[in-house]
C-alpha cells in the first residue's frame, strides 16, 4: 500500500476502535464515574507505553523538551480533554444526540483549519464532507429525515460540542506544529503531560462521588479504552492527520456511528435495517471522494 492508503487503512481502524468505545460510554452510565475512567484509561496506557518508549524518550528528549510548551497544550485538548469530556457528556444526553454532535468533528476541524493553517477545504474534501453527512444522517434518522426536526439538545450536547471543538483545534495544532519524534514516543510524552493534568480533576471526583469501584466489567473498560481506544487509535489518528491532513482526517468520525451501529447488531443483537446499510454506503463514498489519489 502507498503512505495515503495505509493512513486511510489505519484511520478506519481509529474509528472501529472508538465506535467500542462510544458503546463502552454508554454502558458505563452509573457504574463507572466519567472522569475515573479518562483517569485509568490513560494511566493503563501510560504503564504499558513507557516500558516501550523509555529509551527513545531520552533519545529524543531535547526535541521534547524544548517543545514542552506545545506539547502541554496537545495533552490538554486531546489526553485531559477530549474523552473526559465525552465521557461526561453522555450522563446526560441521549446516545443519538451524542452521536450527532460529535459528526461536527469536520466542521470544527474545517473552522480551525482556515483560522490558523489558512487551510481551505478542496472540493473533493467538501464533496465527501456532503455524502458522508448524508449517509451518516440517514443512520442517525433511521431512514426518517423528519426525526432530527424531533431532536432536543440538553447540557449533555453543549458538553460534546465543547469536546468536538477541543479535538478539531487538536488534529489541527498537530499539523501545525510538528514535533520531531516518533509516533509511539510523542504518545508517551503526550501522557506523560495530559496524565497529571487530569489527576487533580479526578481526586475531586473521587473525593466527591468515592473510589471507582473494581470488577471484571469495568477492569474490562478500562483494559479496552487503554489498548484500542487509547494507544492504537491515538498513534493512528496522528498518522493519519500527518498524511492526509486534518480537514481528511476529520471525515473518518463519519465511521464511528456506522461502526456502533454495526457493533450493536453483533454484540447487543439489535436489528440490521436498510438505512444502516444504505447509510455507510454513502458514508464509504464520501470518505473514497475526499481521499482520492491523485493521478
């Protein structure tokens, strides 16, 4: 495969992985505190990179050093931020609400993108922003347009729009400054800052709502954020946005609720229809239009 198509390849992993992790969002409602979960998902992360990375963190510590300041600000946005966010959202919002103000991931990243790359979308980028919209609405509708006009937007929504603007200015500052490290090393540097940025925020809620409790189920959260949602989406959604750039990039969010979709007919034994079908079938096509190569 050329460099463009394994970054397509690797960003429709990172929306499988976090199409697991929307369903593990949901069903973590009561059970598991938002902020608790963000907290131990990064820290598993962290235990398991480190051991990986260690030397080259030192290999290329001048590099990181001397960026500490962008690399607090992408810590921020992405590893104390975004998910934590998500995660609180979904307390109090329903999950198509939740589903469909995170699809204006590309809005924000197209926002950010003009305002500090000066980057302005192409037509195949727009043309596949248009179909993947499409097909993502038809999914979220259930093939019945008019129930979007039903929807009602709650606190839970303005929480998830402040997410999906904190992840565009993310992919976006990623491209912009790009910091001289491998994938796997600029992730753990990443933790290392977004980690005890998010601890204060979580002995607060510890101290207000009591420790997280410890069982199979939520050991198994826990495991599947850090691994999948955590250090195999991350490291590919950065390369992906290196490649592609993050205006593309940005598109692949389409996938999530088509891939949550697909999940809840394999794992909680909800019904395949039409529109899901029809759905991520416009939803392919557009990602296909704005990923073109070029001949």
């Amino acid at each position: 495969m050329s460099v463009r198509q394994r970054a397509v390849f690797w960003l429709v992993l990172t929306a499988l992985a976090w199409a697991g992790n929307a369903l593990i969002a949901r069903a973590a409602i009561g059970i598991l505190p938002p902020i608790g979960l963000s907290f131990w998902r990064w820290s598993l992360a962290l235990i398991l990179l480190l051991p990986f990375t260690a030397r080259g963190l030192w290999q290329h510590r001048r590099a990181l050093l001397a960026s500490w300041k962008q690399l607090a600000v992408l810590a921020a946005l992405s590893i104390s931020s975004y998910n934590t966010l998500l995660y609180q959202a979904a307390q109090s919002t329903s999950a198509i609400n939740l589903t469909l103000v995170g699809t204006g991931l590309p809005v924000a990243a197209f926002f950010w993108s003009v305002l500090l790359l000066r980057q302005w979308p192409n037509r195949a980028a727009i043309s596949g922003t248009l179909l993947g919209l499409a097909g993502l609405l038809l999914v979220l509708s259930a093939g019945q347009l008019g129930r979007l006009l039903q929807l009602e937007f709650n606190r839970g929504d303005l929480i998830m729009v402040v997410a999906v603007l904190s992840w565009g200015l993310y992919s976006v500052l990623l491209q912009r400054w790009p910091i001289q490290a491998p994938g796997l090393v600029l992730m753990a540097a990443m933790l290392l800052c977004g980690v005890p940025l998010l601890a204060p925020f979580f002995l607060w809620e510890q101290a207000r709502l009591g420790p997280m409790p410890l069982t199979w189920h939520t050991a198994g959260a826990v495991s599947y954020t850090a691994l999948f949602a955590s250090l195999l989406a991350y490291v590919a959604w950065n390369h992906g946005v290196k490649v592609l750039g993050p205006s593309t990039a940005s598109l692949f969010s389409y996938l999530v609720p088509v891939f949550t979709a697909l999940l809840g007919v394999l794992l909680l034994q909800e019904q395949l229809r039409w529109f899901h079908l029809a759905g991520g079938a416009l939803t392919f096509m557009g990602l296909l239009v704005a990923t073109r190569w070029k001949r």
